[in-house]
C-alpha cells in the first residue's frame, strides 16, 4: 500500500502546480472582468454600503436581543486634477 502511495501523491501535487495561474495571470484577468485599466481608471466616485454593528464592549454590555445595526454609507471622491 505504501508503494503506490508517494507517487500517487506527487503525482497529484505536480497536476495542481500545472493548473496554477500566476499573479500576473489573475491580476489581467481581473482588470479585464472589470471592463479594462482604462474603464478603471475612469471612476472618479467609490461608495461602499454595509451596516455596523456596535464593537464587542458594546455587545457585552447590551442585551443580545437589542442589538443594534447601523446602516453605513461611504463615499470617496478622487480628487480633480489641477
């Protein structure tokens, strides 16, 4: 059984290596799923959405049932060229 057991093994370690992508394989790949450096370059406005919940002090001292959840909105404007 131990025989077939290590080239079984790397066997299996070199096929995943030889599907592997590079950094600079997924970094393109990314750009262009987000429509190209260019199109990225061109948002001038980022708003993230989400909501927060009190930190964990917070949590302890209040009941688990009065939890409270704030919703959150921010907005980064990049700024004009000069």
């Amino acid at each position: 059984m131990k025989r077939w057991m290590f080239p079984a093994i790397a066997l299996l370690c070199l096929s995943a290596y030889g599907l592997a992508q590079t950094v600079d394989e997924l970094v393109a790949k990314n750009i262009e799923a987000k429509g190209g450096l260019d199109k990225i370059k061109a948002v001038k406005t980022r708003r993230m959405a989400g909501r927060a919940e009190p930190s964990s002090l917070m949590a302890l001292l209040s009941s688990s049932s009065s939890r409270m959840r704030v919703p959150t909105t921010f907005v980064r404007t990049s700024p004009s060229p000069a």
